[in-house]
C-alpha cells in the first residue's frame, strides 16, 4: 500500500512534539493531571503513527524494541515499588520522597517511590498497547 508524503511529513514531525509531552505529563502527572497511563497512551499512538504512515518495514529501527520484554519489566517495576514499603513495615504503595545533589545541575533533584510507579505504568502501557498494536499487523 502506497503511503502518502503528507502523512509520512506530519508523522515525522509531530512524533518528537508528541515524545516531549509525554515526557511532561509523566514527570508531573504525580502533583498534576497525567502520569504514566496517558503519557504510555501518548506514546503508543505516537509510534503506532509511525508504523501507519512508515509502513512496518520502513519504521526507523530505533522503534523496533522488545514491547513483550518492556511490558513485562512495567509490570515488574510496578509490582516492586508497591510492595517495597512493605518490607519497612508501612502498607502497600506508601511513597517515600527524597532528594539527589546533581553536579552538573548545582542543585538538588526530588524524587519519590510515585514516579518510579508512574514509570511502570508508562513501560506497562507502552508494552501492551504495542503488543496488541503489532499483534494486529500478524492477522
């Protein structure tokens, strides 16, 4: 099938917007609306575009990646984090805040167990959309 240069265009240059703001809505989903469901939402339609406007073959090779593996490491991060508080006697999905002093930045970076989850819920939902994305090409 013949893919038109109008859809191959905007697909190309709307997939890094795409990328950027699922990167915003995952760092600030925790304190905001978002999080890694929809950023993983944002991304799996990002590459799925990809794949429609590129064909499969053509897909640039950096988004030919091991979603089965990715969906199940989301999984597995997602399952730590929620039962790592546990082994310090606090209940199931308790975040712990903290923060890192970044050199290169001169200041310090926050971090907490809600966006180490976040992030599995991202990897989880990439993978499976993916999965059944790429599952649908094989029918």
């Amino acid at each position: 099938m013949e893919r038109g240069p109008l859809l191959k265009t905007v697909t190309s240059l709307t997939f890094p917007l795409i990328l950027v703001i699922a990167l915003y809505l995952l760092l600030s989903g925790h304190n905001r609306a978002g999080g890694g469901f929809i950023a993983g939402v944002l991304v799996s339609g990002a590459i799925a575009l990809q794949y429609l406007a590129h064909g499969f073959h053509q897909v640039p090779t950096f988004l030919r990646l091991p979603y089965r593996l990715i969906l199940g490491l989301g999984l597995l991060l997602s399952v730590v984090v929620g039962f790592a508080p546990i082994l310090w006697g606090f209940p199931f999905l308790t975040s712990f805040h903290g923060s890192v002093n970044v050199p290169v930045l001169g200041s310090k970076m926050e971090f907490s167990l809600a966006q180490a989850f976040d992030l599995g819920i991202f990897m989880l939902v990439v993978g499976g959309l993916m999965t059944a994305i790429l599952a649908l090409r094989e029918e």
